[in-house]
C-alpha cells in the first residue's frame, strides 16, 4: 500500500475511533440523565412494608401472653426500626444533592424579572423532587418514632405480664385441692396427649408406608453419628491436633476448651437438625405436631450447650486441663450434676411445649411447673453440697487442689506448667463463698415458693441460678481464650510478631495493642455477657437492644454519623497506610537516598519530612473514610486556633522551628554544635526538638525553638576542616631553624595533617631568655583536632629528645628578706615575681 493512502487509512480508523467514543459518551450522559430516582422508589418500598409489618404488630400486641410470642414481635420492631433509619439515611445523599443544585441554581428571581425556561424548568422539578425526599425522609422518622413507642408499649406489657406471672399463687402441693383438680382434669388430658401420641403414630407409619425406611432410617444413622462417633472423633483429632502442634501456654488450655464446647455443641445440635429434617423429608410428623419441630431443635443446642460447657470446663481425668483448679472428685461430680441439668432442661421444656401444642388443662402445666421446680431444687442443692464437701476437703487438705491424675497426658502438663488455672476450692475466695451463699438462699427461697404455691416463681429463680451458671461459665471460657489469644498473636517470636516488627513496629507497640484488642474485646464479652443475663427482664432487654442497634445505624454528631462499617474502614485504612508509608521509608533510606549525592543530613532531613507529609496524607485519608470532609476540618481547625493561640504556643513555636531547621538547614544530622556550654553530635532532628549526643554519650534534647532564635555555633557547617595550634618554648640559645624543620617534618610525616591549607610555624614573642612558638595545622574534621593535637605533642617531644633541644619552662623566683631584717620590725614584707612564658 502507498505510504500515503496507508496514513490516510490511519487518520479515518481514528477519526472513527474517536467518534465513537464521542457517541458513547454522549450516550452514557444521556442514559445517567434518563434513570429514574431508585433511591426514592427503593425507600418508599421499604417504607410500606415497614408500615404493613407496624400494623400487623399493633394488631397481635394486646393479645401476646407467651413470652416467645414478645421476643418474636421485639425482633420485627426491632426490624422496623432498622428499616426505617436505612431508608433514612438512604435519601440523605439525594436530599444533599438536591439542595446543592438549588444553591447553585440561586435564589428565585424577584417579581417583575425573567430568567430562562431552562433555569426556571431545573428549579421546578428539582424544587419538586425536594419535596418528596423531604415528605419520605419525615415519613421515615415518624414510622421509626412508631415503631419505638410500639417497643415501649410491648416491654410495659411483657414486663405486667411477667410481674403477674410470678405473683401468681396456686394451690400448693401439700394441699388436697391441687391433687383433686389433677384427678378432675386428668382423663381429658391424658385423652389429648393419647390422641396427639396416635396422630403422631399414625402419621409416621404411613410415611413409612408411603416413602420407606429408607430416608428415616439415613436421617437417624446420621444424626447417630453425628452425636456419638464424629463428636469423638473431633474431640480427640482437636486434643491431639493442639497437644502436637498448637501453641504452648495457656493458650493451648483455653484453645482445646473452646474447640470442645464448639464440637459437642454442633455435632448434638445438628443430629437433632438432621432427626427433624428426615421426618419433614417423609411427612412423617402431623400437622398439629409441626410446631414442635423448631422448639426440639432449639432446646437441643442449649442442653448440648450445657452438657459441652460443662465437659470443656471440668475435663474430667485431665486436671492439669482444666482453667480453674478442682480436684478429680469435685470435677467428676459437677460433671454429672451439669448432664442432668441439660437433660432436665431439654425435658422440661419439651413437655411444655407438648402441653402448649396439646391445649391442656391448666393444671397440668402447674404440676409441671411444681415438679421441674423441685427436681431443679434437689439438683442445685447436691451441686451446692458438693462443692461444699470439696471446700472443707480442701481447707484440711490443700494439696488436693492441685492434685494431677496418674494418668494425665504429660505433655499437656508440661504445657501448662508455667500456667497456673485459679483455685475455685480455696475457702478463702471471696466470690466462691458469697456465690454459694446466694445459692444457698435462692435455692431454699424456690423450695419455699413451691410448698407455698408460687410454682412460676420458684421455676424462674432456678432456672435463673443455672442459667446464671451457664452464661458464667461461657464468659469465663471466652474471656481467658480471647486474652491468651491476643497475648500468643503479639508474643516474640511468633510469626505476625516478626513480620509486624519487619516493617518497623516495636515490640513493645506490639504488646500494648494485644492488650488494647485484648481489653476492648473482653468488655464487649462483658457487656453481651450482662445482656444474657437481663434476658428474662423485659425493659433491661430494651435498653441494650436499642444500644446495640444505635451502635449497628451508626452514631450522629452534628453533621457526620459514625457507623461500626465506616470506623472500621477508617481503622483499617490507617493500617493500610501506615504499612504503605513504612515500606515507602524503607525504600526511600536503603536504596534511593543512598544513590543520590546527598550527605547525610541532608538524607535524615528529606526522610523525616516525607514521614510527616505521609502521616498527615494518611489521617487526611482515614477522616476521608469516616465521612469527614474538609468543611468539617475547618470548623475544628477554627474551634483549635484559640487552644493553639494559648495553651500550644509553645508546641506550635517548636513544631514551626521544626520546619524551619529542615528547609534551612543551618542545624543538620552529624553536625558538632555548641549551644550555651553544651556542645555534642545533632542524631535526630524532629518537628518539636532535636537530639544531641554530648561527650559523655547522654543525649541533650533541646527544643527547636532554642536553636533558631538563640546563638548557636557550628563547627562543621560550612568548613568541615579542624585546626589545631601547639604552642612551646625553647632557650634563645637554641637553632630556631632546626626546631622549625623539625615541627615541618613532624607536621608532614602524620597522615591526619593536610598539605593544604599548609601548617604554619611563627615565633610568637621573645622574652625572658626564651623563644615562644606558635604554629597552625589543619586536619579533615574538628573531631580530629584534640587527638591529633595530643598526637603531635608526643611526637614532638621524642623529636626534641632525639635532636637534643630542651624545652623551656617558667621560672618562679622568689626574694626573701634577711632574718635579723624580719625580726627588726613587728612586721615584714615579701615579694614574689613570675616570670612570663
């Protein structure tokens, strides 16, 4: 092809080229333009089923009585309330933008004057789309204000309710009444729970019929294996797993204490899961009886829970396991005083939800309620007992506490050797004896309520000491497991350890932070941990329920709200940047500064100031990710000119003197200063002092400000060279020319001296029968000057030595007066002259 029909091809493919992008911008704008306002249709539609939702609640709320009932209507105001501040804030970006274009777009024109279709058309939809984001953001507020009086009405009620359930007195046990109203409500129950028991039946024989053994008999092969041989199987592969290659200390205790209480948990948890499905899988299970199916799942986590808690904690044959100190014996028997709590719970409440489903009489539930209050009364005092029994056990005998079966794994000792697990059995512990005083009462207070008749109290006060127990023991477990975690994640040696230090954190700084996560983590366990226990009071509940989802939407100050999200993206970012300016220091020290013909000074100077842009680059960047702009910036800066005017005047001099010395440079790094009578080596230069090594090796810091505006000398600013001056004398009898080729020759022959400038020998005065010289050399720096001065002095003496020329020294002569004249008068003089060099 010609040259110049291929450059003509060239030029037509680009116009093309660019055309099309040209189109495709257009397009796009246009496209932009024409999308409809989502924000909007998306907060309406989010609004309307908040208000649906609202409307169904205030519906069921004057009949709920079961208190399931209130904490399924709590979690849906609960997600009202969440809804409502999302589509809050959603429109807060749009109503922004709104206001912004009419700001721009000014104000309206006065009466009488005219502006263009254009401008007036922008202001009337823009004007119009206001509205309607300020009328769905008012709408917003109202639902939510709605939705958090509907809360308030539902915990007035629940709070009645539970206050009337617990006040509620029936017929007590040892009163005939109660066993006649049993034996009157009896045949029509026991006719209510055959029926459910043949429906059931019934039910599961034609599925069986219908779909086969198959799916029932795999639903409960799995759900055996998942209970029994995988939960011991993990238990053991987590024991060997950490006994082998877990970390050491205390960690390798807590770690296998949470990896047990997670494992029987989930492994029992999810067998219940997969019995229930298989018989959902066939219809095996009526239509009256499927409400039973979540509650069986439910309570089989919690008594799984329970039973895994307790076996983590006590490590039953493993004393030197376990995170408090008991003996075997006392460990073995709350063991089992623990799996008859969990299997008392889950049949407890099953019953109960069989008498709910069932619709029995209510006097059935009260025999219930009396006789899980008793069973749960004789359990708590047996545990009581035991741990009684252990205490005096101890007091006579304290080296059970300790004591470590024959058959615990060795290593796991050595592991934990430096570790010590707190004495629980010690009579001295004060929590111990207090908690199991208030055991005592509580416990003997239900048994009271029982025998009076007050059967819910008496349930509610045992189920609150085991519950009390429960969350006790998880808290505690978790606590110790967060804190040896942290600790082991920022422990020298340890693999994040070196590579946080890699990129110049201090070990220290390391330490700090694992105690800061440590601390922030374990008050947030605490808090959730004092949130389970005030789970059974309605108002309690309310209150940490509206914390948390103030903590979740976020936090408003003014203008900025803070969200959970944004904190920790600003967190996060200020990781991210202090790893990028950590690398870029390192880059900028060890290989671009170093090829560059700068001196070291110099280099110490541009890396400090590159640090300090990119500290304050990188804060700029993490406000940036929290939502503050710089208007915000602005005000704080304004509110911090009067505290910077007065109370930092000083720190704002320095900071200022600071930059100077870096711009300037009249001080820099490795230069030998003297200021006042202090003089040293310039090792750091900061914005607010700078550091200065003197000759005893202790380091002066000295304000900025003092090196700018007071006088300081420099020795090596602008010459780097020393001189050095020797001064002696010689007889006048002596060859003065010899002397002085001498002095040359020395002077030649040391290999700190400089030719240039060349040293100089004078004869600096004649007097007293001597000749004094003075003579200047110079070397390549002012710290040469004294050792090479003391160098010299030795040299010269040997040469003088070797030549046979006496140095001279001053005479003192003294005259005294005649004895007979001293003792002539009462008094006498005496006359001293000193000879000058």
């Amino acid at each position: 092809m010609h040259p110049s029909r291929k450059l003509s091809a060239i030029v037509h493919l680009s116009c093309r080229f660019w055309l099309l992008c040209c189109l495709a911008l257009f397009a796009g704008a246009a496209w932009g333009q024409a999308q409809p306002d989502t924000s909007l249709a998306d907060a309406q539609k989010l609004l309307d089923g908040a208000e649906d939702r609202l409307a169904d609640v205030n519906k069921k709320l004057p009949a709920t009585e079961a208190p399931e009932d209130f904490l399924k209507l709590n979690e849906q105001l609960a997600s009202i309330q969440r809804d409502t501040q999302s589509a809050a804030q959603s429109l807060d970006a749009p109503l922004a933008d709104v206001k912004a274009r009419l700001e721009q777009l000014g104000a309206p024109p006065a009466a009488g004057t005219k502006e263009s279709s254009d401008i007036a058309n922008q202001r009337r939809d823009l004007t119009a789309r206001q509205l309607k984001l300020d009328d769905a953001r008012k709408r917003a507020e109202l639902l939510g204000l709605d939705a958090s009086q509907a809360a308030t009405q539902l915990e007035r009620i629940r709070s009645e309710k539970f206050s009337q359930d617990l006040t509620t007195r029936d017929a007590s046990p040892l009163a005939p009444a109660l066993w006649r109203q049993l034996a009157k409500a009896w045949p029509a129950d026991a006719t209510t729970l055959s029926g459910m028991a043949r429906d059931a039946s019934t039910t599961l024989r034609a599925a069986v019929s219908r779909e086969g053994y198959g799916a029932l008999v795999g639903g409960l092969i799995v759900a055996l294996l998942l209970a029994f041989p995988v939960r011991i199987a993990l238990r053991r592969l987590g024991r060997r797993l950490i006994t082998s290659r877990g970390p050491g200390g205390r960690l390798r205790r807590s770690a296998l204490a949470v990896w047990l209480m997670l494992v029987g948990t989930l492994s029992i948890g999810l067998a219940a899961s997969a019995f229930a499905g298989a018989l959902q899988a066939i219809e095996g299970i009526p239509e009256s009886l499927l409400p039973l199916v979540e509650p069986f799942v439910q309570i089989s986590y919690i008594a799984a829970f329970i039973s895994a808690l307790s076996g983590a904690l006590m490590s039953r044959g493993q004393a030197s396991w376990r995170l408090f100190t008991l003996d075997d014996a006392t460990a073995r028997r709350l063991l089992w005083h623990c799996h008859a709590a969990a299997w008392l719970a889950w049949l407890r409440f099953m019953a109960a939800q069989v008498l709910k489903v069932g619709q029995t009489s209510d006097i059935l539930n009260q025999v219930l309620d009396a006789t899980s209050a008793l069973l749960y009364v004789a359990l708590i005092l047996s545990a009581l007992a035991t741990l009684t029994r252990s205490l005096r056990r101890t007091e006579h005998d304290p080296a059970m506490a300790g004591e470590a079966p024959e058959d615990s794994d060795p290593k796991a000792v050595t592991s934990t050797a430096k570790a010590p697990a707190r004495n629980l059995t010690t009579r001295g512990g004060g929590v111990v004896a207090l908690a199991r005083i208030l055991g005592y009462c509580a416990v003997l207070l239900a048994l009271l309520a029982v025998l009076v008749g007050y059967f819910n109290f008496a349930v509610f006060v045992t189920r609150q000491i085991i519950w009390v127990a429960l969350v006790w023991g998880a808290i505690a477990l978790l606590l110790a497991f967060v804190d040896d975690l942290c600790m082991w994640m920022v422990r020298p040696g340890n693999r994040l350890s070196r590579a946080l230090v890699g990129i110049g954190l201090r070990p220290s700084l390391l330490a700090q932070a694992g105690a800061l996560v440590s601390a922030v983590i374990r008050v947030c366990l605490l808090v959730s941990g004092v949130t389970a226990l005030l789970m059974p009071y309605g108002s309690n509940l309310s209150l940490f329920g509206n914390l948390f989802s103030a903590l979740s939407t976020g936090l408003k100050l003014g203008n900025v709200r803070f969200a959970p999200t944004e904190i920790l993206g600003a967190l996060a970012t200020l990781a991210i940047g202090w790893v990028l300016l950590q690398g870029a220091q390192q880059w900028l020290n060890k290989t671009y500064l170093p090829k560059t013909d700068l001196d070291v000074g110099a280099r110490a100077s541009v890396s400090a100031v590159v640090r300090y842009v990119g500290i304050v680059v990188v804060i700029l960047w993490a406000l940036a990710a929290l939502g503050i702009t710089a208007a915000n910036l602005a005000l704080v800066a304004s509110a911090l000119s009067v505290g910077i005017g007065f109370g930092l005047q000083a720190i704002t001099q320095n900071f200022i003197s600071g930059l100077i010395l870096m711009a300037e440079r009249p001080v820099r790094v490795g230069d030998w200063i003297r200021l006042g009578d202090q003089e040293g080596d310039v090792k750091r230069i900061n914005v607010r002092a700078t550091e200065i090594q003197i000759g005893d090796r202790s380091t002066l810091i000295v304000p900025n400000s003092e090196l700018i505006t007071k006088s300081v000398r420099n020795m090596t600013l602008s010459n780097p060279m020393g001189r050095v001056q020797l001064q002696f004398a010689v007889p006048l009898g002596t060859d003065m020319a010899r002397v002085r080729e001498l002095l040359l020759a020395l002077y030649a022959s040391h290999p700190k001296v400089l030719a240039t400038p060349a040293p100089a020998v004078y004869i600096d005065a004649i007097a007293n029968g001597q000749a004094n010289f003075n003579s200047f050399l110079y070397v390549g720096s002012p710290r040469d000057a004294y050792s090479v001065r003391s160098e010299l002095f030795f040299g010269l003496l040997a040469k003088m030595a070797e030549a046979g020329i006496a140095l001279s020294s001053p005479q003192d002569i003294r005259v005294v007066p005649a004895p007979a004249q001293a003792s002539s008068g009462p008094g006498h003089e005496e006359a001293r002259s000193d000879s000058a060099e």
